[in-house]
C-alpha cells in the first residue's frame, strides 16, 4: 500500500534539508545519490547550480527532502550577489543543514566564510558536515580531514560544533544510505510532505533548459561557464505523428556575453553546437519519454551577469 498523508507509520520523520558549499565541492552530485536519480546537474565547472533544487528521498520510516543551493563564494557579479542571497534566504527555512567539504581539498578562507554564516543561523538548527568525494584519497588522508573539519565546527560553530560529521562518496555510494539515515534524525516527527515517487518538484522546462546547459559547459573554459544561460521558449508536440511514437519539437535560446563566446558554442562549421544538441536530446528523450527535435540558438546578451534587466529576463 502506498504511503498518503492519512496512512503512515507514527513516529514518521520528514523535513527539510540544505546543501551548502564552496562551488565544485560535490553537492549537486551527492543530492542526485541521494534521491537515486539525476535531478540536478552537474560538472567540474564551478557555479553549476544556480537555483534551488528540491530532490526527495523517500524510505519507508522518513522522506528528507533535499534542497541543494548554488556554491557560496565571494560574489563578483550581481549574478554571484543574487545567488548567495538565495542561499542564505534557503537556510533559514530548512530544518538541517548539510555543509559539503571536499575530502581532497584543505580547509580553505572559503570554507570559514560559510562556517562563519552557518554559525550566525537559529541555534536549534544542527549543521551536518559531509566530508564529500572520499573515494579520491586514502584512509590517511581522510582521518587528516575529518579531524580538521571538526575542529573548524568547534572553532567557528560553538559551542555545538557539527552535529555529526559524516564522510561520503557519491561516485561509488560510500556511506550514501549513512548520510540518509542520520540526516532523517535530525527531521521533526511529521506527515510525508510529497506523494510517494516524487522525486523533485523542478518544472519541466527547467529540467530540459538545465540539461542543455550542462551539455554546453562540457568542455568550455575560463569564463564561458559562467556566461551561459539557456532559455526554452517553446516545446510543441509535432502534429501528423502516430499516437505510438510522438515528438516534441523543443525552441531553445542559448545566451553567451560576447560575440567571441558565441563563435566557441558554435564551433567550426556548427560542429560544436550539433554536438551539445546531440547529448542534451538524448537525455531529454529519457526525461520526457519522446523523440525530440532540439532547435538551439544562440544569442549575445551583453554583461548580461551584472545587468538587473538582464538577470530578470532570465529568472534570477
Ligand atoms: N571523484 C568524485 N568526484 C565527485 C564526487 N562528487 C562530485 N564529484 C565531482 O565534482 C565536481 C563538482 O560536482 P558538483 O556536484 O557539480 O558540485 P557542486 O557543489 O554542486 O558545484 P556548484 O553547483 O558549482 O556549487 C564534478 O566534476 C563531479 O563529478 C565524488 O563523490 N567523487
Ligand atoms: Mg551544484
């Protein structure tokens, strides 16, 4: 029988849950571990996430759902400005914080920045540190951050410290279902808060823009990364088609800040572009469960990270 808000176990736990963490410290790749499946993008460019994604975990004795935030870092754009103020508005609304550390990266001024803000929030919220991608260093080095990591809690989060601190690989689920479990503690007692199955609430038109883009910072460099934004304008379904084997025709813009930037997209002879278009379609053919015709254009929006009217047009 499938779990409703009417019928579920008593001492049933379900809450909110916030990834924080430098850019590229793994957060995106842990939530998608977590939830089982790919919710949010990823890559080894940083400021990947640029908006809140909510993916659920569901287990028979909890549900946590997950909100995993963009990387907090000293802001050089209005883009990088709108994006800290969203995680701080995001942590004070959550029942626990997850703070993603890097295992093969030493405690840096980025990490105390985010400790120091952690240490600023209601004291009843705990703060979990998960030691991430603990499948790049040995035994030693482990021991080495974990013990530095509790220390930076005692320092910069006292008198609570961590609540626990729990190292984890997402590559190769090292402690996933760990992380899960002592996360699921810290929820209050209450009713599921989605429907069972539900494994995030991201608009499809988001999913499919974020898929593209994440296809399109494959490869790129310096500050092209930071200057994509991907637009869906339009997904019609494509009329004469039989009812068994359906398409959808999907009109994307694809936005860089400089003519430069738009010939690297585009590549020699379109080779590049055809290239992201081919893997995006494929993984929106999985989402969507359709053939796909990907129409991708891309425009200049100049400065378009420090302009307000700009960042509006494009939903931040
Ligand atoms: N080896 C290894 N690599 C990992 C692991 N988790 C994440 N990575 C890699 O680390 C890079 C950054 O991962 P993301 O999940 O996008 O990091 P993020 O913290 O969400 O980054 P932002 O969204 O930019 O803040 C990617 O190249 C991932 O493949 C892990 O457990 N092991
Ligand atoms: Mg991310």
């Amino acid at each position: 029988m499938s779990l409703t808000p009417e019928n579920y176990p008593k001492d049933y736990r379900a809450g909110f849950t916030s990834f924080v963490g430098r850019p590229n410290a793994g957060k995106s790749t842990l939530t998608n571990a977590l939830v089982g499946q790919k919710v949010a993008i990823t890559s080894s460019k940083p400021q990947t996430t640029r908006h809140t994604i909510r993916g659920i975990v569901h287990r028979p004795e909890h549900q946590l759902v997950i909100v995993d935030t963009p990387g907090l870092h000293r802001p050089r754009t209005l883009l990088g400005q709108r994006l800290n103020d969203l995680v701080a508005e995001t942590l004070g609304e959550v029942d626990a914080v997850g703070f993603c550390l890097p295992a093969n990266e030493k405690i840096g001024p980025g990490d105390k920045f985010i400790a120091q803000k952690l240490g600023g929030l209601p004291p009843r919220t705990p703060i979990v540190a998960l030691v991430t991608k603990t499948d790049l260093v040995t035994p030693a080095q482990l021991a080495e951050q974990l013990l530095a990591v509790s220390q930076l809690g005692d320092e910069l989060l006292a008198p609570k410290g961590f609540a626990a601190v729990v190292p984890v690989s997402a590559k190769d689920g090292y402690q996933v279902e760990e992380v899960i479990g002592v996360l699921a503690k810290l929820m209050p007692q209450s009713p599921p808060l989605y429907p069972d199955g539900e494994l995030t609430d991201e608009p499809e038109m988001k999913m499919i823009s974020e898929l593209i883009r994440e296809a399109a910072l494959e490869g790129v460099r310096d500050e092209l990364p930071h200057s994509l934004a991907v637009v869906v304008e339009e997904i019609i379904p494509r009329e004469d088609r039989p009812a068994d084997n359906p398409m959808v025709d999907i009109h994307v813009n694809v936005f860089v800040e400089r003519p430069s930037q738009k010939s690297i997209i585009i590549g020699k002879g379109g080779s590049r572009l055809r290239d992201v278009g081919t893997r995006a379609r494929k993984e929106i053919e999985a989402l969507l469960g359709t053939k796909v015709y990907l129409d991708l254009h891309v425009k200049v929006a100049k400065e378009w990270q420090r302009d307000p009217k700009q960042l509006g047009r494009l939903g931040f």
